[in-house]
C-alpha cells in the first residue's frame, strides 16, 4: 500500500454554546459539585458547587483486589502465548485486555503502567497485561488521560479534569487530588460578572470552566502547563502547580478535536470545523497569552486527530475522510503530502521513532514508516479489533536489544477491548500480518454513544 501523495491541501471555520446569565450564582448552580448524584449530571452545561464533593471518600477508597479477582474481574486478560511463532517475531499480536462493561475511549502508558478509559467512569490500571489497581471517576466518560510525572490526568464528558495521585503507602491506591477548575477558583472567578462569556444568546459561563465535552489533553515538555481541547471551541491553559487556569483561546467555528504541543511554544490544534491552527504561546507575567499564528489546513472533512513525532519536526492530521495529511518543521511547516490507507475516518494517531501508527473507524491500524527524505509507506496494517479503533499510545519496547528499535503499541476500541502488539522499525514494506482477522462488523451494528454519535459525526 502506498503512502504519500503531494497535493496541498488548505482550512476552515470556529465555535460551540451553553452558560448562563450575568449575576448571582443561583444554589442550584452549585449542588453536587463533581458528584453524579446531581440531577443534571448529563448535561454538560451544569454548574456547580460550593460544598464537598460527596462522592470524594468513595473515590479516594483504596482499591482492594480482592473484590475483583481476575476469574470473576470484568475484565480479562488474553495472552497470546504463539504471538512470535511467526516467521516475524519482531512483529506481532502480544495479547488483548477485554473489557466488558464499557467502550474504551483512552489510554497512557508510563514505564510499565497502562491507563484505560472508558464510557463506564473507571479508569483501570494495568501491569504486565494483568489487572493491577482500579479507581472511579464518578463523572462522564473518560475521553482522554495524560500522564504528568507523579500526577495522573483525566478529561472527561462533563467538561471537567480530575488529578490522581499514586498512595505513597499503598501503589495501588489511586487519591483524587484535584477537580479542575478547582472549587476556590470557580467560586472566586464567579463573583466577576466581567468573568463570564456569552457562548450563545442569553446563554452566559464562566471562563474557566469547559461547558462541553473535554476531547483532548496534552502538556508541555517540562509539564508545567495542563492544555484541555474541548466540544466548546476552544482550549484552556492551565498551571500544573497550582491547577489554576492561566487562559482561555476560541480556536475555532466547531469542536476543538485535537490539541498537541509542539516545541518552541507552538500549538497545534484541529477542529471539527475542518482546519488544522498553529498558536504561538508568549509568557506574560505570571500568565501566558496565545497568538494565532497561521492556518494550516482548510477542508470540508472534520479534523479528527492530531500527532507530532518526537523531535518536534513532523505534524500528523486525521481526517474523517479516512486520510492523514503531514507537514514538516525544517521546510517551514510545508504540506509534505497524504497518506491514504483507511476506507473511514481516522480517529487516532500515534508517532513513534520512524513510525506513525493511525487508527480507524474501519477497524484497522497502519503502519507507516518514514524515510530519510520524509515520505511514508505503509508497511504494514494490523488487524484484530472488532469495532472502531479509538485510542492509541506506543512506548519503547525495554524487552528489545539495544541496537534495536521496537516498540510496544497499545489499541484501545468501541469493541471494548485493548489490544498489545510489538512493532519493530526493521519492519519490510508489505509485510503481511499473520494473526487471524475476525470477522468485521458494520458501523451501524455499533451501539450508539454520546461521545461518538455516530461515525459521521464531526465531533471524536
């Protein structure tokens, strides 16, 4: 299968509403702050709080493995024992986390850790492709998760972002440290009428807080500042030692799909309004400012995904098309061409030395491998999954020799299953896959879900 085509492409529009009005904040504005016991806790839009979170002693409860052996636990671990039997054993399917009880929508690896989300409001932790610790969100689904040194992150439907910590006694145990934004900030920014912004007629919010979905998160290299994307057009900035929010940009006419930070105080950020924006980050004071920089691309099709390779230097868009346009840093951001390999829209994309790996509605998963002169191929597609291919995150395989690249690559789908595959960057174009391929289902047999409406919607 071939990778690049060279025809440029260019971009498009910005925004979404919810809020309320100038004033008084109302008590009913704040009852059940972060608590799902709200009788609004659907509604993204709901403000909230100004007393404890009931439900915060049940989420820093430690987590006990005995309520949830692995026979009984819903989810189940399959190995695949003959995964190098294969003439290739740098390349295959190491085994698959099933889940029963809900989509997986994120994940983040660290070190020999993996994170899952999914609609069900756990976030499970996994060691070795066994289960290891669990917690509870008690919020919407969990669209994103980021790892920031000792600090989990996680962005969820209700707009907000919940920080965990690790128990120094007990590594199992996940505490609840955070809900951003925090309760003092929100009361405190909420006495300002001039805090409050107009996102449609008559319909007013505070600045600080996201009033639709979080779709994404991302950090900054020293991971001193928190960046959230979300359904509301816009991202926030915030200050990772403190959690207090620093800023507040309308980035684009329509959903904010994607967010990465690139070096050099760049941002990327692509939109179901179908452009791909680049912002210049500037440090004001004890705060910082964003500028728009340029547009980078302006299509029909919504912008789904978005990934940066390692060095910085190479940015990857998906597309609900189904392709991925890419652009490098050292020709001044050049459109370098399309990689077209998928029949639906891609929904993830992850870099990994010279590899890009890009998930689909379609079920798949492309490797591409890029070359000296920055053009790509498709060497391989991995096969498995049953459902959309939601999520992805590779990390470094500590298993490989040392004059060896390999990685680990990790799967999350609407199948409700994580799939673990080893893919070397000695891989040969046109390798074919030798793990058997069940049976794929249509779209429409997929149940339908809020954060995914269905597989035309513009919002991932």
């Amino acid at each position: 299968m071939t990778g690049s085509s060279r025809k440029g492409r260019g971009y498009m529009d910005e925004g979404s509403i919810h809020g309320r009005k100038y004033g008084k904040l109302k008590k009913d504005e704040f009852d059940g702050y972060n608590s799902d016991s709200h009788p609004r806790k659907n509604n993204p839009i709901t403000l909230d709080a100004p007393h404890l979170d009931p439900q915060m002693e049940a989420d820093n409860a430690p987590y006990d493995p005995s309520l949830s052996p692995l026979s009984k636990s819903p989810w189940s671990s399959h190995t695949n024992d003959d995964a190098f039997s294969g003439s290739n054993e740098n390349d295959a399917l190491v085994g698959s986390l099933v889940r029963e009880e809900g989509h997986i929508y994120s994940l983040a690896a660290t070190k020999d850790l993996l994170y899952t989300g999914s609609d069900s409001k756990n976030i499970r932790v996994w060691k070795n492709q066994k289960e290891f610790a669990g917690f509870k969100s008690n919020s919407g689904l969990v669209k994103a998760i980021v790892i920031a040194g000792e600090k989990i992150l996680t962005g969820h439907q209700d707009g907000r972002i919940r920080v965990w910590k690790v128990s120094g006694k007990n590594e199992q145990q996940h505490k609840r440290v955070a809900t951003l934004p925090t309760l003092r900030n929100y009361i405190k920014c909420s006495m300002k009428p001039s805090n409050y912004v107009e996102v449609r007629r008559h319909r007013n919010v505070i600045w600080i807080k996201h009033y639709d979905a979080i779709s994404c998160l991302s950090l900054t290299e020293d991971h001193s500042l928190i960046y959230s994307a979300s359904w509301d057009k816009t991202f926030k900035v915030w200050r990772t030692s403190n959690f207090k929010c620093l800023e507040s940009v309308k980035a684009h006419d329509d959903a904010v799909n994607a967010l990465v930070v690139g070096l050099n105080g760049m941002v990327f950020t692509g939109s179901a309004d179908g452009t791909v924006k680049i912002w210049r980050r500037e440090v004001q004071g004890k705060g910082t400012k964003h500028f728009f920089s340029q547009t980078l691309l302006k299509q029909e099709c919504a912008v789904t995904s978005l990934a940066i390779n390692e060095e910085g230097n190479v940015l990857y868009a998906g597309s609900s098309e189904g392709l991925v346009n890419y652009w490098v840093h050292e020709t001044n951001l050049e459109h370098k061409g399309v990689l077209r390999g998928h029949k639906l829209a891609v929904l993830c994309l992850a870099a990994a030395g010279s590899l890009v790996f890009s998930g689909s509605a379609d079920m798949a998963i492309c490797v591409w491998k890029r070359t000296l002169s920055e053009e790509h191929t498709c060497v391989k597609i991995l096969s498995g999954h049953t459902g959309p291919v939601k999520c992805l995150a590779a990390e470094k395989d500590p298993e490989a020799m040392c004059n060896e690249r390999r990685w680990i690559l990790y799967s999350g789908s609407l199948d409700k299953s994580v799939k673990v595959w080893k893919v070397s960057e000695n891989i040969n174009a046109g390798a074919q896959n030798n793990n058997h391929q069940p049976p794929r289902l249509s779209v429409d047999q997929f149940p339908r879900v809020s954060s995914l409406r269905k597989m035309g919607s513009r919002r991932y």
